[in-house]
C-alpha cells in the first residue's frame, strides 16, 4: 500500500514571476549556529577547488536523473467558474535521495510567452528535513509540500493547487520544473523542465453523430411552374404571339426539355391546372378555363408527342380561394366590406355582383390590380430518376443535385476527406435540396460545426428536430461557443437519451471544466 503524504502547508498564491528560471536557493546558515549537518558542509568547504567543481558535475548528474525518476499521476487540471484547479500525484517510488540533499519540483502552466509558476514541491533527504524542521528555511519561498523522502518506501504527494484564471491558459501546456540543493542549499541542477502535456484545452473531436439516410426505394422528384398565357376574349385557343405568350410558352417548354431530355429521368405524369378569374359569369368562366387547359395540353402533346395517359387535368372555374389570400394579405379600399361579401354563403355570381353594387372602388381594385394575375395554369411534371453509384453521384452533385437522394448526397460526401469543402458542399447542398428534412440539416449542422461555422450551424439545428443526436450536436455548439455548462447539459441529456458517443465527450469536457 503506498504511502499518501498530504499537503501541510496552507494554499498560498501562484508566484507571479513570468519565465522558466528558478528562485536561487537560501543563503548559507552560520557555522557557529550549525548543527553537525552545518560540520559535514564546512568540512565539504575544504576540499580543493578542482574538487568541488568534480564533485558538483556528478552530484548534479545524480540529482538529475533522481528528479527524472519522480512520476506524474492522475493529473487533472481544470476551469471551475473563475478558478483553475490543478491536481495531480507525485510519485517518489523510484527517487532515491542523499540524506543532505533536496529536490525541487514547481508546476508551469505556460502558452507562447505567458507563463505562471506554481507553488513548489520540496522533498528532501533525511538530515535535510531535520534541518527544515528546526529553522523552516527553505530553497523556495511558500513551497506548497515540503515532505522528507525514505528511500526505498513507496510515497505520494498528492498536489492540490487553485490559481485565478487568465484567458491565456486556454490550449496551454504544462510542465515540471526540476531543481536540486545540495549542502548549504548549493544548487546543483537547474531548470530541468520536463513537458507533462496540456492543459485547460478546448475539447477536439468530439463524436459527431452523422445519421446516414435510408435509400429511396424510388426517387420520384417533380418540376413545379405557372403558366400565364393571354387568350383572346372568349377564346382558348393559343396564339403564340399574343401578349407575352412566347416567353410564357419558352417557360414551359424549357421545364419539359430539363425532364424529357434527362437519360436518367422518366416522366410519370403531368399535371396541369387551369384558372379563371371571378369576373363575368361562372359558368362561361368554368367553360373558359377547361378550355383553355386543355388547350395548353393538346400544345404540349403535340409538340413532345407526350401520350395522353401521362396527362391529369383539372380546372377552377373562378379562383376565389386566391382572391381571398390577396385580400387578407393586402390592404387594398374597402377591405372589411369585401371580406364579408366573399366569405358569405352566396353563389360566385350573387358574390361578384354584391361587390360590384356594395363596394365600387374595392370592386374596380379587384377587377384591375388583382383579378387579371389569378388567370394561368399551374403544372407539375413528376418524374423518377435513376440510381447512381458513386462515380455517377459525384458528377450529377455538380451538375443537377436535385436528381440525388439524401442517402446518395451521404454517399458523395464521404468519399471527400471529412472538413473539406467539397464535403461540406455536399452537407450544405442536401440542407438545401431537402430544407425541411430533419436528417438533412442534423447532418449540414454537424459539417457547419466541424468547420467552426456557428451560425449555419444554429441555422440547421432549428430544422434538425429533437432527439438525443440533436441534443449532442447542441453540445458540440454550445462547445464551439465556449459554453461548457450548456454543453454538458446537452451531452448529459444525450446520454440519458442513450447516444453512447455522447458519454465520450461528456467525460472530455469533465477533464478540463468542472
């Protein structure tokens, strides 16, 4: 069982000096006030001077590889609110040391050219320590231990140290310091630093829970647009220079050729919509927009060769519905009068003609400014695309993203060296490709993290859902925005929501932060 020797002395304050360089040791005690430790150095006095320089080269060599032979345990050094905490074992198990010599060792917490000296650790052979205890001078100022060493018996220091914290000692290192008395507190070896690793960093690579996607079992995509193509008075039949029907035909025929052009896609359907506006009759506006509908599908056979199956046709005879949104999304004359015309039980021409006589100037808003935008037809050109492997993806992401599946985009972005940016690209375009997939923007919110991005990543998060991989990405954040109190709640309730690698980077943030 190894022996434990507690700190006796009370927690003093860090010593403020900046630098590696150690205070020099204690002046020379009297002789006539010597004990017979002081004879032994008086007689080490007489010895010529090539001597003592011999002397003082092997004692340093033996001091240096007695100092070396000490070993750090169970070091922990962490922030708790204002405060840094460091805490270790010194182990002396293998340190052997002359009865009048001493060791010293002082804890360094350094980064770049800020550097703080703790309090030291003396540990001193057995005439020594009789010394100390009769004069209590020691080689440092307020060391925190002082302890006597028995060579050959197991022994402990256990070091407990709390020092103010400085915004320096964050991703600093530490070390030891090594020093060696000899007789009369001659210092025999100095500054032997010894690197004992970090200190205070900001937790790295924490587990990252990326969920991959399920593959589609059939990728089926669509092309949305609207169509607002100018008619003659009456009429459905499609002239292609009335108005600005050659463009609103170029449209729709540029939408077709994406699909029907595509050797990876196959069109399932096409669906097309037609409206008429509230103004005239409703049932010669029900004729006009089936009409008129059908018009632009017999167009769009015509020109493809489209077989009639794929089509699905549908009209509104008079768009109330959009004349409503409008309203009560705008203020336009009258508003309140009209509001409760259109959401009465009249018929659509009881409606029309009650606006008319009730509401003039809100009737003629209408009849102008809204009515004439609500005459088109929307259509919808569904497809399924095509499988990809991974050579296939990666060139259709930079091409046409929208053809790929989540599960393929994950594909593509792990062929990439995680952090890069094609990588990121990926995350980022399948967020935006699937903006109100949950997996998705878990996934872009992780990227964004991993590359340091706290907005895009907070962005992503709000989409993300809930669960115990949303909460540990919210660690990972919180981490990112130094928040270590918020991270360890979300990593706790990760854990307790049964993500394993959550538990990891809960204990890596204990390390450093209480």
């Amino acid at each position: 069982m190894k022996k434990i020797t507690n700190t006796y002395q009370p927690l003093g304050s860090a010593l403020g000096a900046v630098g590696l360089s150690l205070l020099f040791c204690a002046t020379a005690v009297a002789q006539e006030q010597a004990i017979a430790q002081e004879q032994a150095i008086a007689q080490e006095q007489t010895i010529t001077q090539e001597q003592t320089i011999a002397q003082k080269q092997a004692k340093g060599a033996v001091a240096d590889k007695a100092s070396k032979e000490m070993k750090i345990l169970n070091k922990e050094i962490k922030k708790k609110g204002d405060k840094v905490n460091v805490y270790m074992d010194l182990n002396l198990d293998q340190v052997k040391l002359a009865s009048n010599k001493g060791l010293i060792y002082t804890p360094i917490i350094y980064n770049g050219d800020d550097t703080l000296m703790l309090p030291s650790v003396e540990v001193m052979g057995r005439k020594r320590y009789i010394y100390y205890q009769r004069t209590k001078k020691t080689a440092t100022p307020n060391p925190l231990i002082v302890a006597k060493r028995e060579n050959k018996e197991p022994q402990t220091l256990r070091y407990s140290y709390s020092t103010p914290y400085q915004s320096w000692m964050k991703n600093s290192k530490f070390a030891i310091s090594h020093d060696a008395c000899g007789c009369n507190q001659q210092l025999l070896a100095e500054n032997i630093l010894t690197p004992q690793g970090e200190a205070l960093v900001t937790p790295q690579q924490l587990y990252q829970a990326y969920q991959q996607p399920k593959a589609e079992a059939v990728k089926m995509r669509q092309e949305n647009g609207t169509a607002r193509l100018n008619f003659r008075i009456n009429k459905w039949d499609i002239v292609g220079d009335l108005g600005n029907n050659s463009g609103e035909l170029a449209t729709i025929r540029k939408t077709i050729e994406l699909v029907k052009d595509d050797p990876d896609v196959t069109i399932t359907r096409i669906i097309l919509h037609g409206y008429a506006s509230p103004d005239g009759s409703y049932a010669n506006n029900d004729k006009l927009s089936r009409n008129r509908t059908q018009a632009l599908q017999q167009y769009l056979q015509k020109t493809y060769g489209i077989a009639p199956r794929l089509f699905k046709v549908s009209s509104t005879a008079e768009d109330w519905e959009g004349t409503l949104e409008y309203i009560q999304s705008h203020n336009i004359p009258q508003k309140e009068a009209a509001l409760k015309i259109i959401g009465s039980s009249m018929s659509p021409d009881e409606k029309e003609r009650a606006l008319a006589a009730k509401t003039g100037e809100a009737f003629r808003f209408l009849v102008d400014k809204v009515w004439p935008s609500l005459r088109r037809t929307d259509y919808t050109i569904e497809y399924d695309v095509k499988a990809f492997n991974l050579e296939e993806a990666r060139r259709v992401m930079n091409t046409r993203p929208q053809k790929l599946s989540l599960q393929e985009m994950y594909m593509v972005a792990n062929s990439y060296p995680k952090g890069s940016e094609e990588y990121n690209n990926v995350f980022d375009t399948a967020a935006r490709m699937f903006p109100e997939d949950k997996l998705a923007n878990l996934n872009a919110a992780l990227a964004a993290i991993d590359r340091g991005d706290k907005v895009s990543a907070e962005k992503y998060l709000k989409k993300a859902g809930s669960g115990a991989e949303v909460d540990n990405a919210y660690g990972c954040l919180a981490v990112l925005n130094e928040d270590y109190d918020t991270a360890k709640q979300y990593f706790q309730k990760a854990v307790d929501g049964g993500l394993k690698g959550a538990k990891e980077n809960l204990d890596k943030l204990n390390k450093a932060y209480e």
